[in-house]
C-alpha cells in the first residue's frame, strides 16, 4: 500500500498543477487510496436481476456486458495507442489530466470509471422511505441542502435537467463542499475538462441504455425509482475518504 501510494504520488506530482485544481483539492486528492476504481472491469457486486424491479434484468445484463464492458475495452486499446504506463498512473490520475489525451481515451476513461462507481452505488430495492445516509454525511445533506427530502429534489432536478445523454453527481466539490452537478457524455468531476470539478460521491446514469427498456422516455419515473436503489454505506465511504 505505501509503496503504491509512492509510485502513485511520485507520478501524479506536477500533473494536477496542470488540471486547475485548488490547494485543497489536491490535498483531498493525495490522501484517497488508489485502486478504489483500476482499468479493469470489476464482476458486478450483484446479480442481473437484483435490482428487479427497478431496473430489469435485461437492462442490466446489457448496460454491464456490452455497454459498459465496451467502454473498458476501447480504454484498453486507447491506453496501448497512446502509451499509459497503466501500472505506474492510476485511472484517477488519468482523468485528471484526460486533456492530453485523445477524444477516444475521454469518452472511454470516463465510461469505464463511471461504471465502475455507478454497479459499486447501487444494491437490492430499499424501503424508498428509510433509504438515506447517515452519520456525517447525512449531517452533511442536510447542512448543505437544508434536508434530504429537499437533497432529493435538487439531485433530481440536476438528472432531469441534463440535456441528452450524461451523469448527475453528488460530489465533494474544491472547496471540500458536497455540490451538485452533471456532466455531458461519458465525463466526470474529474476531468482537467470538466467545468465541474471534484471527487464523485455518487453518480446516476442518465443515458437512455441505463433505463429505456422498462421505462421508454420517463427519465423522471426512472430518477424517482432509483433512489430505492442507492447503497448509501459505499457513497458514506467515499465521502469519509475525502474528510479523514
Ligand atoms: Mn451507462
């Protein structure tokens, strides 16, 4: 781990200089562990239908064998055309500077990585009700957004309002804050690109392929159904990573 953590710190010096991140940011970056998210793609911590009925088992075989398992294949191939020392920089770092790369690299870095936090974020159907965080990031919610009905609406608003195809975020913003945002396409928070910055906490696929099958155009129906899907312990997890 310390080792890793070396060859992590010692490759990624200088670069995040390059991204636009604040002091604090990279300070928060530095002190996450590596590996949390690598380029390979991971078995799904659940089963097809697990998440039956919000989103179906053919939704979810498909998103994950052939979407999202093509997205980690064409990262493969971009890494070997343009040269990653994969073993020496780790996928956060990639992102973080994902402008010296190529358009193919971006879409697919962002694809895979987003996948990978996306399968890790999700679990059975909750009682929609007593679904929410707790301990410091439930205080968190409700400092910054007043309460976690009204975090609710905010995030669902963001999902909604996100023209075409893309991500809604809760993430820890520059400044150390939860914000909300979303991304176009395959980017994330990470990314020198994106004009939002920060570390995910948690990502909803906002794409058609996440959810046309059982529910066609209702983005909104889909949003208000995924809440009953959200592994709260893993977004606390992240969270308390960006806080230690
Ligand atoms: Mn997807």
């Amino acid at each position: 781990m310390e080792t890793n953590r070396r060859t992590f710190l010692k490759s990624t010096a200088g670069l995040l200089a390059l991204s636009g991140w604040t002091a604090a940011a990279r300070d928060t970056f530095f002190s996450l562990p590596m590996g949390d998210i690598n380029y390979l793609q991971q078995p799904l911590p659940f089963a097809y239908a697990t998440l039956e009925p919000v989103i179906d088992a053919m939704t979810m075989e498909i998103h994950y064998t052939k979407h999202a398992a093509g997205y980690t294949k064409n990262l493969q191939d971009a890494c070997l055309a343009e040269k990653v020392d994969k073993a020496n920089t780790s996928l956060t770092a990639l992102l973080a500077r994902i402008s010296n790369y190529s358009e193919k690299m971006r879409n697919n870095a962002g694809g895979h990585y987003n996948h990978e936090l996306f399968w890790q974020t999700l679990r059975a159907p909750q009682d929609a009700a007593s679904n929410k965080p707790s301990g410091v990031l439930a205080a968190a919610i409700d400092k910054k957004f007043g309460s976690f009905t009204a975090f609710k609406e905010q995030f669902s608003e963001v999902a909604k309002s996100r023209f075409g195809s893309g991500w809604a975020w809760l993430l820890v913003g520059q400044e150390g804050l939860l914000q909300l945002g979303s991304t176009p396409n395959q980017d994330n928070p990470l990314m020198d690109t994106s004009s939002l910055k920060g570390f995910p906490l948690l990502g909803l696929d906002v794409w058609e392929h996440a959810y046309y099958l059982r529910y066609q155009n209702r983005r909104v129906d889909y949003i208000s159904s995924w809440w009953q899907l959200v592994n709260w312990p893993v977004v606390e997890q992240r969270y308390l990573q960006t806080i230690r």
